[in-house]
C-alpha cells in the first residue's frame, strides 16, 4: 500500500508565508475580533500562529458565522455541493 507524502500544510509555501517586512509582532485587536452568528468573515491564514487554523484548500474563500466554540469559531462553508463546517480561531478570520 501507497502512503500519501506530506500533511495538512503541503505545497503551501508561499499560500502560509507572509511578506519580509510584515513578519514579526502581530495585533492583538485581530487576536481577540469578536463576530456576530451571521457575519460574513473572509479566511486569510495568520502564517505564524497555528492554533486554529483552517486546511488550506479554503485559504480566501468566504463563510459565515455560526456560532462560537470556546475562543474559536463555528463557520459554515460551501464545498462543491456540500456544506461544510470549519472551526476557526478569530485571528485567520477577516470581516467580509
């Protein structure tokens, strides 16, 4: 049996890396964003915080709240003809 080469952040590297002069500290108001159930968030990976990421696959794409889950958050999100529900640290998300 064949095993698949590489995990979840494979041939990502210039999706999750962040231009020269933007690297370093980071704002703690994105950190803690707070989103409404219904709001219209834009998934765009922080490259230096993990926790709570998203597979890149949806790097871009646009999903609404669900609900909160602890610190992170429920989105709702149209794959093909399916939907599906990511579980997202406020920091990857954006207002849309």
């Amino acid at each position: 049996m064949v095993q698949r080469t590489g995990g979840p952040r494979r041939k990502t590297r210039h999706k999750l890396s962040k231009p020269l002069r933007t690297k370093g500290k980071m704002s703690i108001r994105n950190y803690f964003q707070a989103f409404k159930e219904g709001d219209r968030v834009l998934l765009k990976a922080e490259p230096a915080i993990q926790k709570g990421m998203y597979l890149p696959r949806f790097h871009g794409k646009i999903c609404v709240v669900k609900n909160k889950k602890g610190t992170c958050y429920e989105l709702a999100i149209k794959d093909g003809n399916k939907q599906k529900l990511l579980i997202v640290h406020p920091i990857h998300l954006r207002k849309a």
